[in-house]
C-alpha cells in the first residue's frame, strides 16, 4: 500500500512539473497579454511577479514550463523578457473575453455594482464553457465593452479599435470622454462613482497643482469640481473628440 501511494504521488508530482494547472496558466497568459500593450512588447520577468503577486523565481520557472508545452504558450528567453506566441495568445483572449462577458452579466442582469464584479468574474472565469459563454453574450446583445470601459474580445479574438490616451496626458482646459478605468481597486471605482466618472463621461481638465499634485477636474456640465489623485488619474483612460 505505502508502495502504491509513494507511485501515485510521484505520477502527481510528474503531471505538475509537465503541465501546471490550467488556472494558473490563464493568469499568467493574461498578465503577459494586459503588460505587453499595443504594439506588443516584451515583458520582463519581474514586470509578471509584480503584477501577479509572486517571486520572480516562480516566475521564471512557469514561463520556462510554458513555453516548453506542445504547442508552445509563450515565448521566452531567460533575460529577454517573454512574449505570447500564437496558442498563448488564444487562450489569454478566450479566458479575457470570459472574465469581461461575466462581469457585464453581472452588472447588467444581476444588479452588481461595478467595484464588485471583477473578484467576482476572476473567480468564475476559468469555469465557464463555450456554450454558456455564447448564451451570456447572447443574453446580453454581444457587448463590445465590460462596465469599466474595456474591449470584449470578439470569438474570433479580434477587438474593437481602440486609441486612449492616458488622462493624465491631457493639459488644462482640454476635455475628453472617458473610455475605461482601472478595475482593480474596489475602493477607487467607489469613489469615481461617487464623482460620477464612468466610461462614457465627458471630462476636463480644469487645474494640476505642481509637484505632481491633485487633478481638478469637471465633470460633464457639472459646476463642481472633483479632486482627483495623481495615482487616480494614471488609472483613468480617455478618448479626445
């Protein structure tokens, strides 16, 4: 018995050092294609660990698995940084468009309030099957953009044409439409909402105070102005028409 057991473990032992597990794999495959930008860039080592919370050594040993499967997920040279290679850019665009159809049923169908459905939709979105997907995107008129503003990739993984600049891009006195946010802080899409900044709001840019000080800004035809964080700001993307 102590002999099979010591058998069974090593097998399990075998299949982890082969092929990690496939939760792992879409998070990583997603953080390399959200670092890597437009146009495509290498994306170094400790770039990864940081955005994903871990060390840089447990980063290089899962880029070195990945891009030893068959067909390889990335491409990677210990160094060099890593890019997607063409399965690993599938999955990071099948796993994205999951995790972004989620979070707008969430919103839309079940009233969540949109600080909350992205925890919710990290949970969820390795799960889901095809079909389910297709019956969410259905239900939902095939949306184009979550509730933060971001692209839904299409099923053939093609993505709506998209320019935004940052806001903190722009000078005092010009405006621009926000076209996405930052979904990863509860608290700051709080208090955007609080100030009324959601995609599709027209901004302008009123005053920075120096030192890499506050934003004023108005919001819409507002007579207010909201202070924003220079922090905030950097996660604010805009549209200049």
């Amino acid at each position: 018995m102590a002999k099979l057991l010591a058998k069974q473990k090593r097998m399990t032992d075998a299949v982890r050092t082969q092929a990690p597990a496939s939760e792992a794999v879409d998070d990583y495959l997603k953080a390399i294609f959200q670092l890597s930008g437009h146009p495509e860039r290498q994306v170094a080592s400790n770039e990864i660990a940081l955005h994903l919370s871990i060390t840089p050594a447990s980063v290089t040993n899962m880029l070195q698995k990945l891009a030893a499967q068959e067909p390889p997920l990335v491409i990677y040279k210990k160094h060099h940084g890593v890019k997607l290679a063409k399965a690993g850019k599938r999955r990071a665009l099948e796993i994205i468009r999951h995790h972004r159809l989620i979070e707008t049923f969430l919103h839309q169908v079940l009233d969540y309030p949109w600080d909350e459905v992205h925890q919710e939709a990290e949970r969820l979105e390795h799960f889901i099957s095809e079909r389910f997907e297709e019956r969410i995107a259905a239900k939902l008129g095939h949306p184009k953009f979550d509730p933060h503003g971001h692209a839904i990739p299409a099923l053939d993984g093609s993505l709506p044409s998209q320019e935004p600049q940052a806001f903190a891009m722009l000078r005092p006195g010009q405006s621009a439409n926000v076209s996405s946010v930052s979904d990863n802080d509860p608290e700051m899409l709080r208090y955007l909402a609080a100030q009324g900044i959601r995609p599709g709001v027209r901004l302008t840019l009123s005053e920075q105070l120096p030192f890499q000080g506050s934003y004023r800004v108005r919001v819409g035809t507002s007579s207010k102005l909201a202070l924003l964080s220079h922090s905030l700001v950097q996660s604010i993307f805009v549209t200049i028409k």
